[in-house]
C-alpha cells in the first residue's frame, strides 16, 4: 500500500527526502521507483532536498546511486549518468546489506515525551546547583552575563567569586557562552581537568564517569590536568606562553578528555551544528549503529530498546530524530525497514526483524 502522501511545507519536503534516501539504501521496488521519479519531477525543492538528504550519506555513495537511477533533469548532471543508469540495478542489492533507517524529523500523529526547552531563560545565582531531568533542558544566564544551556539529565554546580568563576560539571552535558571578563577565569572542572576560557563558547559532554568530549565553538579555551600545577590568570590571558601547563584549543576542534586530550579534530561548520542540534531539540546521526543510536536516544526518555536480533545492532543510520518522539522512531521502523517492535510496558520496548 502507498503510504506517500504530498508535502508541502519546507520541513515536510525535507522529512519526505529523509525517507525516500532510506528507502534507496535498503533497495527501491519498480512501483517506489515510479513513484520517486513523479515525486521529483513535481518540484526542484524536491530534488534539491532529495540531494541535501542523500550527502548525509556521501561516504557510502547514495548521491552516486541518484544519479545513476534518475535522468539529468531531475538531479546532478554529469556525463556519466546514463552509464551509471543502466548499473543501477547492480548497485542496488549492496545498499540492502548495509540496510539503515532515517529517524523523520516529523511524524504524523506522534506523542513526544519530552520536556521541552523552554526559550524563556531561567537565571542562577553566584552558588548555586543546577539540573535537569530526563527528557528535560534548561537555558540558564549566569550572574556575570554568560550563558549555560543544561541538556537532559545533568547536573552542575556555579560558585562564582570576585576572583573567579568555577563551574563543576557533575553529570551529562553543557553549553557554555562566556561573558568577556579577563579578571575572573571562568574554569569548568569535569572528571580530572579543567577547561577555562574567557570570551568564547563551547560544549562538554561526559562520555564516561571522567572522560567528556569537548567541541569549542567560538574563541580558545585551555584544557589540563587539575591536580597539576594551577595556572595563573596572568599566563593564561596575557602573552606568557602556557603550553607547559596545559592544551590550547581553537574554535572548530573537538576532542576528548580524560587526563590528556585525544582524538583533537577540526570541524566544519555544519558538524558543529549537527553537534549542537540538541539545543533546538533534534539529533542528527550520520552513520552510527543502531545500538549506538538508541543509546543516545535513551539519553532524552525513560524508555529502553531490546534488540533481539544480532543482525540489527550494527545497522547504520542517518537523519536528523526529533528527541523523545519515540512513536515516530518506532514508525519508521515499521514502514520504512519492516522492523516490528513490540511495547512490552510503558518503559521498554522490543526490536525484531520482520518474518
């Protein structure tokens, strides 16, 4: 049965998008390839998102696969896109073996369990413990201006003095945008480091009991050891060089933390939105295992998944999750992948490959 129907709002073309480049990676049918090919020929919007979509998915070729299933007019040209036509039948039985969904960033008639955050900030005074259940996110101004965006289920603490602004990150995740202010270090503490900056933002979250990723997203911060030597203001913020004391990281790296930093990347401008996307109350994957995935969703709902298929764990998904729409999750599934699920209580539910 066609469960298609038109779209017409940006974020509903978009959503279509999503579903039909899941579709092409677990292998269009002849009737769904009649029905893409009238889909696109409706509207450049339509092919313009299908292609947005599908780059989501560049390191496994699906913009390849586009334009090898669909005549020029409808995406990329290139001079290659008949030959690559007439394989597309080939390529098609490899995209079922690494078969993933897209989690819809809408779904019609889904019931979202989820605290949303609201754009009314709260404000938190010089000490003071601040958290947030699951499902729940705060936007929170500080007594000096900077502002703390708290993610589901953390905890921090603010103690802020005349010399100084310490934050303790004691579970989960944060934004932090700092107010300029060079006579008082604003330092966060998380597991065995510290990261100080002063007129710049960036993002930590724990990824174990003392190891956290942190993404800088504007200005430098310093990374070290806390039971090293402290450093002084003086160092940090004038020119005496401080690399003996601790990392220097700039806007557009990311790293881990656990004693020493790790894995120290740069980043694009869009992975640094994707990174942050929970703040708008989405979650964008690009690749990851389903286990991975529903881990990071069970970050933002009480609710648990049991795979009770092996061959399910380590399919790949992509797309952008509206946190805490598990109906939506559990419908794309469905539809999408003949995934069935099973809602065994209100808090956990069953994963199963269809007969």
């Amino acid at each position: 049965m066609n469960n298609i129907r038109q779209f017409s709002s940006k974020e509903d073309i978009q959503e279509h998008a999503c579903l039909w480049v899941s579709r092409l990676d677990r292998g269009l049918r002849d009737e769904e390839l009649v029905e893409l090919d009238s889909w696109l020929s409706e509207s450049n919007a339509h092919r313009q998102s299908l292609i947005e979509a599908a780059s989501l998915w560049d390191d496994m070729s699906v913009l390849n696969e586009l334009s090898g299933l669909f005549p020029e007019s409808h995406m990329r040209k290139s001079d290659g896109n008949r030959a690559k036509r007439q394989n597309a039948s080939q390529h098609r039985g490899k995209w079922s073996i690494a078969a993933a969904f897209l989690v819809m960033t809408l779904a019609i008639g889904a019931i979202v369990q989820q605290v949303w955050l609201d754009n009314t900030p709260e404000f938190a005074a010089i000490s003071e413990k601040v958290e947030t259940g699951i499902g729940e996110q705060k936007n929170i101004i500080l007594a000096d201006g900077s502002v703390l965006h708290l993610n589901t289920n953390s905890i921090v603490t603010v103690d802020f003095s005349q010399n100084a602004r310490s934050i303790v990150l004691l579970k989960g995740e944060a934004h932090f945008e700092v107010a300029h202010d060079t006579s008082r270090p604003f330092s966060v503490t998380a597991g065995n480091n510290t990261v100080t900056a002063v007129g710049t933002a960036f993002n930590m979250q724990y990824v174990n009991d003392n190891a956290f990723e942190l993404v800088v997203t504007d200005g430098k911060v310093l990374v070290k050891d806390r039971f090293r030597d402290s450093t002084s203001a003086e160092s940090l913020f004038g020119k005496k060089p401080v690399t003996e004391e601790g990392l220097l990281m700039f806007a557009g790296e990311k790293a881990t933390v656990q004693g020493k930093v790790e894995a120290r990347e740069s980043m694009s401008k869009n992975d640094i939105d994707d990174d942050l996307a929970w703040q708008q109350g989405m979650i964008v994957f690009k690749g990851e295992p389903l286990e991975a995935v529903l881990a990071e969703i069970g970050r933002y709902t009480p609710v648990r998944f049991n795979i009770t298929d092996e061959r399910l764990r380590k399919r790949r998904v992509a797309g952008y999750f509206k946190v805490g729409d598990i109906d939506g999750l559990l419908a794309a599934l469905k539809s999408s992948f003949n995934i069935n699920y099973e809602k065994i209580t209100d808090t956990s539910i069953q994963l199963s490959v269809a007969s």
